[in-house]
C-alpha cells in the first residue's frame, strides 16, 4: 500500500512539473532575443585572449567606480576600453608552435614570417613563412575588436558610467547593438575560420 500512495504521489508530482509554467515562455520575444544573444556572445567570447577578457572584468568595476562615473572615471573607462580593444586586435596576430625541446613558444606574424618572442627559439625558414600575415588575421582582428565592444556593452557599469539615464531610444539601441555585433561576428567566425593559436588562444598542436 505504502509503494502504490508513493508511486501515486510521484505521478501527481510529475504532472505538476509538466503543467507549471516555464519561465522562457514568459518573457517577451525581445527579452528571449537579448538572452539568446547574451548566451552567443559569451561563446564568442571565448575567441577573444583570456588575459584581456579577464583583465577588463577585474578592471571594469574598479574603473566605473561601480557604474557611478564622474569625468575621470569616464577617461580611465574609455582608455580601459581601448586598450583591451587593441589589445584583441594585436593578439589575433599571434601564434605559437612546439620547438624541438616541445616546448611552447609564441611568437607575432610579420610579412616575412613568425617574429618569435623568445629569441633562443628559432624556426626554420621554410616553416617560419608558413606563419606570414594573411588577409584572415586583419578580418579576424577586426571581429575580435567587435566582439569585446558587444562585452563590454553587456556590462552594466561600462553602460551606466557613459549613460547613466539613457533615453529609451538609447536602451533600445544599447539592446539591440550586441544583437547586431553577435549575428554579425558569428557569421564570420564560421565563414572565415583560423588556424593561428595565439597568446591567451589553446595552444597548437605543432
């Protein structure tokens, strides 16, 4: 008797669990688009350096004075911005490979090939023209830099520090510009793929 009211009870709870409400289902399909694209942008986040990443989190807040700026926490913010946005920039030039020792080494892509940054390491002159400047390196560079604009667009102190009482056609452009920069970056990432494996990038397999 004692298994056949549990069995029972489980069953009743089971329905309930099926007929209560999802939260998703009840958020407007703007709410369920920027949550969508919160989600694709920290993936894509994941193609952005992680020391950059991390340093303009731990920075952020320090910097906005936690979304209450005044004229010099604007300054510190936006220089806070740029940098990491050059930095992103620089990186995707970067790369590294296994010397003979296979021991990790990085290095910046030239027209003439791989400038290595530890000098005892050198590669081979017809491999080190396997790592020259391509196309693909400024495109991706120039996403990277899209990517940590539409970061730091989702940070609320980064937002309340440069518009502390945006006016409704702001908040709907501060939505919808992340959407746009994820859509858009996501497109190119998959359409215009890397093999370089940079400084804060997984290392190369070679």
């Amino acid at each position: 008797m004692a298994i056949k009211n549990m069995d029972e009870e489980a069953a009743v709870q089971e329905k309930e669990h099926l007929l209560a409400p999802n939260p998703e289902d009840q958020l407007s399909p703007m709410e369920k688009a920027i949550r969508q694209t919160f989600k694709s942008t920290a993936h894509l986040a994941n193609h952005l350096p992680t020391g950059t990443v991390l340093a303009f989190q731990l920075l952020a807040p320090i910097f906005t004075n936690q979304g209450h700026c005044d004229d010099a926490n604007r300054w510190m913010t936006a220089c806070l911005v740029m940098l990491c946005c050059f930095s992103c920039f620089l990186l995707s030039f970067s790369d590294s490979f296994l010397d003979d020792s296979k021991k990790v080494r990085y290095g910046f892509a030239t027209f003439n090939g791989l400038w290595v940054i530890d000098g005892a390491a050198v590669l081979p002159q017809d491999k080190r023209l396997d790592y020259r400047i391509k196309f693909i390196d400024f495109v991706h560079g120039f996403m990277s830099v899209l990517v940590f604009v539409a970061v730091a667009l989702f940070d609320n102190n980064v937002v309340s520090c440069f518009y502390p009482e945006p006016s409704e056609e702001m908040n709907q452009l501060l939505a919808a510009l992340p959407v746009g920069i994820g859509v858009v970056s996501s497109g190119l990432f998959v359409t215009f793929p890397t093999s370089r494996h940079g400084i804060g990038f997984p290392l190369s397999p070679h």
